[in-house]
C-alpha cells in the first residue's frame, strides 16, 4: 500500500511538474517582458499639391518620405520600455524639384552602397512610370544615395510607458554622401522627421483606471487630452525644404480631443481606438480632415503589440498630405 501511495503521488507531482512548465513556456504568470522584444516601426508622409496660378500657369508638387527600421524594446519598470535602433530596412525621400513637376529625385540612405544604388534605381523607375498623376510630367529623374555610417542602438531611441506616451525621442543617423552636391542636405533629413513623427504618440491612451479594467470599456468613450499638431507640422515643414519653411505656418485653429473606446477583446488582446474628424483648419484653405490611433496591446501584461497613427491633411482642391505610422511587434 505503502509503495502503491508513493508511486501515485510522484506521478502526480511529475504532472504537476510538467504542467507548471508548459504554463510557464505559454508566458502565463512569467515576466516574458523581461527579455527584449523586436518591433517594426513603420512610417510614411505623402503629400502633393497640383493646380494653377492665374488660369495660366500650372504647378506640380510631390513629397514622399519613408523609413521602415527595426527596433529592440527593453523593459525599464514595471510600465515603460526602453526602445532602440536594431537596424534600418528602408528610408528615402523622394520629390519634386522645379515648379512644374518635371524633375524628380531620389535620395534614400542604407548600410550598403550596392544595395543601395539598386533601390534608388528601381524605385525611381517607379516613379517615373507609375506614380499616379505626376509621372507623365516627370521628364528626368536622379538618385542620391547616403550611407549609413553608424550602427550604434541609440541612433534612433525613445521611452515608451505603458500607457502609450512615447518621450525622450532621438533620431541620428550619420548619412555620408555618396555625391558632391550639398544643397540636397537641406532636403534629406528622414531621420529627423521620423523622430517628429515619433513624437505623435504623445499621449495616454487609457482613461483614468488601472489597466485591468480596460476588459469593462467595451464601446464606452473617454477622451484623450486637448491635442494640438502645430508645433510638430512647423517642424516637419521646416525640415521637409526651405520653400515650406519659410513659406508655410501650421496654426491649429483649435485643439480637440481624439475619442477611445474598446472595439475588440479576448483573452489575449485588447483593440483601442481613437478618432476624429475635426475639419480643422491649420492654413489657408488646409485643414485636418482625420485624425486616428487604433492599439492594440497584450491583456495578459498590457505591452503594445500594434500601435498606428493616421493623420490627413487636404484643402478644397484635394491637395494635401497623409502622415502615417505603424509600430508593431515582430518577435
């Protein structure tokens, strides 16, 4: 009896055992956050302006700037993460430079001249031909290719707390020009507006509970704080060309409040959105058409695993930009 006891309570111990480590193998009741996570972080502004002045004279304006890199986040505390660069997949600006949108280049920075030459090659080929509207104008296109010189983690770098507020944003990539043309600095600086953009998520997204209550928010709003852009569309303006800079002042009319609620849950994640649609005007006849954020994060420890940014800015004649961002775990 004695042996027979013995041997049903070591094998309900090995049972016991095992499901405590396959629990634990899940990342139920375990600090996964502990070991660093890999994100992509995603962003791109497009903006174009198309007409004419006097009935006569037409003009044709095209802005395009992208970055997509890789990122390793940290955890700092219990409710902030520390996020750095990993490496950088792509980043480019392309636009137009004359008047009447006849010129384009392309300047787009990589850790490898080779490869860097064959995107620059083949996205302006893009371009040429198969950008909506523009490319029948566009007459001669030319690339410039920076290389990327440092591989340092807080080349690009920002704390992220758990409550969506992303601070401390820096972005230095050291680019080496692989042309002797130096006017084309003052239009390159992807990094910088990256870093500008970075700073859109600037705000809680929660309302004023724990975290664990989110679940009982199913389709229930509460408000963000009073959001205001103006600071941030001056400075991308600034850095986007000296034209913008000294020509166009970003002046929200009023600050508004974006709307959250819980569309989705389950046990594993919880989807918040936010939006607006304020018809909000910043310049001239330009005004901000929407604005979006839709989370989604981890309901077992609350970290982001998605987080996107939607800004749409367009006048009475559809001109205008979209300023898009994606922050997404990968790993």
């Amino acid at each position: 009896m004695f042996d027979k006891n013995n041997r049903t309570h070591k094998i309900r111990l090995i049972a016991i055992i095992c499901l405590l480590l396959l629990f634990l193998n899940l990342g139920f009741g375990s600090d996964q956050n502990a070991k660093p996570m890999k994100y992509r972080y995603f962003f791109t502004l497009v903006g174009d302006a198309k007409g004419r002045i006097l009935l006569f004279f037409p003009y044709r304006i095209y802005y395009e700037a992208l970055a997509d890199i890789e990122l390793i986040a940290t955890k700092r505390n219990n409710s902030a993460y520390e996020f750095t660069l990993s490496t950088v997949k792509e980043a480019y600006v392309a636009r137009t430079l004359d008047f009447g949108g006849k010129k384009m280049v392309l300047m787009n920075a990589d850790y490898d001249y080779k490869k860097n030459m064959d995107f620059a090659h083949n996205k302006m080929n893009y371009l040429k031909n198969n950008l909506p509207y523009y490319s029948k104008y566009i007459k001669s296109g030319d690339v410039y290719p920076y290389e990327i010189t440092n591989r340092d983690k807080y080349a690009v770098k920002f704390i992220r707390d758990i409550n969506g507020i992303q601070k401390d944003v820096w972005a230095d990539l050291k680019l080496v020009r692989q042309f002797n043309n130096p006017k084309f600095e003052t239009y390159f600086h992807v990094d910088k507006i990256m870093a500008e953009s970075i700073k859109s998520f600037n705000h809680p997204t929660f309302p004023k509970h724990q975290p664990e209550e989110l679940k009982n928010y199913m389709n229930k709003e509460w408000q963000s704080i009073q959001l205001d852009y103006s600071v941030m569309m001056n400075e991308i303006s600034r850095l986007i060309s000296t034209f913008t800079e000294k020509h166009v002042k970003f002046e929200q009319e009023n600050p508004f409040r974006l709307k959250f609620r819980v569309v989705y849950s389950n046990p594993w994640t919880i989807h918040i959105v936010g939006d607006i649609y304020p018809n909000m005007k910043i310049w001239s006849d330009w005004k901000i058409k929407k604005v979006v954020r839709s989370i989604k994060i981890s309901a077992l420890d609350f970290h982001v695993l998605e987080d996107e940014f939607t800004a749409e800015i367009r006048n009475k004649k559809g001109n205008g930009g979209l300023l898009r961002m994606l922050l997404k775990q990968i790993e």
